[in-house]
C-alpha cells in the first residue's frame, strides 16, 4: 500500500505538521540536489514496489534483519513489516548500508495487529515453512498484492501466521540441509517475487505516474539535509502558499 499523499511531511519526527506539497518540493529541493543523485532517485522511484510487501516475524538476530531489509530494498521492494513480540534482538555489528533510509518500516508488537493489517489492504499472505502443505514458490502469482513473511531464527514463523496464511511455500533446496539463513531465504524469495512480477506484468514496479512523482519528492527530501531549512524559509516568505 502506497504510504504518502500529496503533502509529504517534511521533518515528521520533530515538526510532524510541517508538510508541503510534492510539486514544490520538486521545483525547490530537486534543483539543489546533483543531476547524478536526481538521475539516480528518478530511476529508483519508477522501479518501487509497494504491492508487495516483506514481513520479519520476531527476528533474533539484528543483523539478519538488517540483510533481509538490503536485499529487498536493491530488488525494489520498499515497505517492510517487523513484528517485535518483546525479545530483545541480538546486536549485530551488520547493519543495512543505508537501505532503511529508503525503506518504509512499519513496527508492530503483535502479530494479530500485523495480520489484521495486511488483510484489510488486500494483501494475501505468504509463508515460508515446511510441511505436507507446502508448495514450491515458484507456483505463487505475485502479480497481486502479497506479503510475505519470513519467521524466527529458531522457530520459524508463528502458529498464528501460519494459520492466517493463504499459502505456504516451499524454497529450491536439493541438499541435506532442510533451512536456509533467514538472510538468504529472504534474497531467494525476493528474487522469485521479483522474476515472476517481470514475467507476469513486464515489471516489478507498482505505482502509477502521480505515485512516482510523489515518491521522488520524498526522496529528494531525505538526499538533502538542508532540506527543510530551505522548505522552512520559503514557507515563510509566503512562497509555498
């Protein structure tokens, strides 16, 4: 689900109600910005997915989550669920190398919210986990709005998850081993998500032209840190009214 309207929030963790209209934020901070990192931002934003989504369900490890987010993000998928059930995540030393700045992460403390959620946005949900259930993923249509979910280190997903589920997948796996690292169980599946969009659709991305325009505002805010001060001026010259 798209996140942003057509007035983006300028500085929302410290002045929450500063927001302005994306076409001035294209006329006043794109012009500020390089025409490398503006070229870059451009082509970043017309390939954004945000009709699939990628949920991490009590993750252990920080850094696996933190490789789970990189993969996505360079695959073109930006929203991503974290279901923290109250255990404290082992530190990692990994981080996401500034994918999470690019990243639209929404927290959740239970795992019912999360679900209820992703139902009423339209999403089916899909499970990576094992049993006689269980199909290859290849067979999934991610052509449609779809979230899938990726379990506990240990445990895997939860009961709850897993009853919620529309679908339980299976990876490509033709050794001893039965399970992957959730990092790399989440770079297979992305990319599976990725192929069959193509394959399907012709492309991965999801937004309509005024979604894309409106993204690259929001991104051409994040790339200048001098953003809202310059926002925050003109405003005051009456020049954004």
């Amino acid at each position: 689900m798209f996140p942003f309207s057509e007035e983006l929030q300028v500085s929302p963790h410290t002045q929450p109600n500063f927001r302005v209209g994306y076409q001035h934020i294209h006329q006043h901070i794109g012009p500020l910005l390089t025409p490398d990192r503006k070229s870059k931002i451009d082509k970043v934003a017309e390939g954004r997915n945000f009709a699939n989504c990628v949920v991490l369900e009590n993750i252990y490890d920080r850094g696996n989550a933190s490789a789970v987010m990189r993969s996505a993000e360079a695959l073109g998928f930006a929203q991503i669920h974290l279901i923290e059930l109250g255990e404290k995540f082992k530190e990692s030393q990994r981080t996401t190398a500034g994918a999470d700045k690019w990243l639209e992460v929404k927290k959740w403390r239970s795992t019912e919210q999360c679900i209820d959620t992703l139902k009423k946005n339209g999403h089916r949900i899909i499970v990576t986990h094992l049993d006689s259930t269980s199909k290859p993923i290849s067979e999934i249509d991610f052509s449609v709005p779809t979230a899938i979910v990726l379990g506990n280190e240990k445990d895997g997903v939860s009961k709850e998850m897993i009853a919620a589920a529309d679908d339980r997948v299976l990876l490509p796996m033709n050794g001893f081993v039965q399970s992957y690292n959730i990092s790399v169980a989440g770079a297979l599946s992305f990319y599976q998500m990725y192929m069959d969009r193509l394959r399907r659709l012709g492309r991965n991305a999801s937004l309509d032209s005024q979604q894309i325009e409106i993204l690259k505002a929001e991104y051409y805010l994040r790339s200048l840190d001098s953003a809202e001060d310059v926002l925050r001026e003109l405003s005051q010259r009456k020049a954004l009214q």
